[in-house]
C-alpha cells in the first residue's frame, strides 16, 4: 500500500509543480520525495530479507 501511495503524492506533487510552478510547490514536492524516501527504504528492506525466507 505504501509504494501506491507514493506513486500517488508523487504524481500529484509533479502535477502541482507543473501547474503551479512557485517555490511552494517545488518545497512540497521536496519534501514529499524525502517522505518517499523514508517509507521505501524500510520497506524495501523488510521485503527482501521475508521475500527471500518464504522462496527459501
């Protein structure tokens, strides 16, 4: 749920950028890729490591 998510703000920032292109915008979109950043990081991680145990 999280990576759609993601997908989601990330769309939504670049179009808000796009429509509007002020420094509010490129400031959300900023700190909505670090927020991307921080909930795919973990969540990568914790796939892999259970991905690999269950094929295993």
């Amino acid at each position: 749920m999280r990576p759609s998510l993601s997908v989601m703000i990330a769309a939504a920032g670049l179009w808000s950028m796009a429509v509007d292109n002020s420094a509010t915008a490129r400031s959300l979109l900023s700190l909505l890729a670090l927020l991307m950043a921080k909930w795919s990081e973990p969540a990568a991680r914790a796939a892999i490591p259970s991905g690999m145990s269950q094929n295993a």
